[in-house]
C-alpha cells in the first residue's frame, strides 16, 4: 500500500509518498517539484509512480506556493527558483538525519517551474545523482526575454514589456548564475532526462530542443536523454510520469 505522509522541516511542508511496506528502509529519494500556481498535492501522482518502484518520493511546496500560501502577482518566478536552490540542501539533511539517505541515490525533478529549478539545481549541486526536467529550461536569462512576446504578457502594455525586458537586464547576472547552459559541462556523465511537449506555448519547446541538441555529442552529455510528445502542450501525460518513475528505478537499481 502507498503511503502519504504530510511533513515540514524549516518551514518547508512536503509531502513524502513511498510504499508503506519500505516506509522505514533507506530507498532511493527523488525530490519532485511542482509548476507555477501548483502545490505539492498536485504532483502526487508522479509520487506515487516512483513509490511503487521501491522510491521514496518527497515533494516539497515552493515559496508562496501550497501551504505557504499563494501571495502571487506574476514576477516571482526567479525568487522561487533560487530559493529551491537553497532548500534542496535542507530537504536532503532531514532525510539524513531520519537515517533514510543513500547519498548515492538522490534524484530531483519537476514540470514547468519545477522543470526549470530541476536544471538549476542540476548546475548547483555536483551530489545529485540524477534528474529528470519536464517542460523546463536550462537558460533563464534567455527564457525570461522570450515571455515578453509570449502568452504569458497576454494584455500588457508596451511600457509593462520594456520595463520587463530592463528587469531581466538588470538582473542578468543573477539568472545566468543558475543556468546549467552557462555550464553545460557540470552535468558531468549524471543521467538526465528530459521531456517536452511540441506545441508548449507557456515553456517553449524550441528552446528546451535546441540545448539538448547543442550538448547531446559531448562526452560529458553520454547519459542525457530527450523525449517528445508530438502535438503535446503545457500538460504532462500520465504516461511521462511513469517513463520517470522508470528512468529513475533504472538509474538506481
């Protein structure tokens, strides 16, 4: 049977899925990551794809997200991938400290933001072992200059875009430090997996598209792996949470 147990460490709530057989055993962990406006309850399901794999699934509520109440106006997107850098290393302690890490076997994923912070913390930290990036982009600098002709400014005005596009200007720096196209060669051999819907029009498929194809002959990109769903947009079919669920068995076995 599975198992949901709500949770919280350092004012992070999560949701920890996993056979409730194993419940007490150290099993691989794979941290998943939910999308804009989502909650850790809305990605239940690919938890419990990766529980009945003999995974431990841990899915935390991002800043202003879930449990930590929904105070969104529109721009927050880069606060919230950053401090998802910083958190990750909070969630990883607490499973050391419950006694159920194997440091050798502790993924991290998402969709949409979640797909986004997944690279991120892809770049960040050396220790994961492998992940898997649904609808995301490696590039936030590049992907934050594409929304200002995209749906998501559906309705504002040309003052409203210019001073968007000053704003990513501005904080260049600071989103080219998270972005694994800056680095491509942290990667490093992990096993990555990466998928996309064809007609996406909130994350652009072209862009996520053109990063793989531009580190898929490198060594240190042997283990990446790109999948598609053709006609698909911004929804992620039952059918890819399960091809992670077993990417994810199949790294750790």
């Amino acid at each position: 049977m599975i198992q949901i147990d709500y949770r919280e460490v350092n004012g992070i709530p999560y949701a920890e899925v996993v056979d409730a057989s194993l419940k007490d055993q150290v099993l691989p962990i794979v941290v998943f990551y939910h999308g804009w406006t989502g909650s850790k309850d809305r990605v239940v399901t690919i938890g419990v794809e990766l529980a009945k794999r003999g995974m431990r699934a841990v899915l935390p509520d991002q800043h202003l997200h879930g449990d930590r109440g929904v105070r969104l106006i529109g721009g927050e997107i880069w606060e919230i991938v950053a401090n998802n850098i910083k958190e990750l290393s909070i969630l990883k302690e607490e499973m050391r400290q419950r006694g159920l890490l194997d440091e050798t076997k502790f993924g991290v994923s998402g969709l949409s933001m979640g797909g986004i912070s997944t690279y991120a913390l892809f770049n960040q930290y050396p220790d994961i072992t492998a992940a898997a990036s649904l609808m995301g982009n490696a590039d936030p600098a590049r992907f934050a200059k594409w929304t200002i002709s995209s749906v998501w400014m559906t309705g504002a005005t040309q003052e409203q875009c210019e001073a968007l596009e000053a704003e990513i200007e501005k904080n260049k720096a600071f989103l080219d430090a998270m972005a694994l196209a800056k680095h491509p060669e942290r990667i490093n051999g992990r096993p990555l997996f990466l998928w996309h819907g064809t007609t996406d029009d909130k994350v652009p498929y072209e862009l996520n598209k053109e990063f793989y194809e531009t580190i898929k002959d490198e060594p240190y990109a042997k283990n990446v792996e790109w999948h598609e769903t053709l006609g698909q947009g911004h929804i992620v079919p039952h059918q890819v949470f399960e091809d992670v669920a077993d990417f994810f068995q199949k790294v750790f076995q």
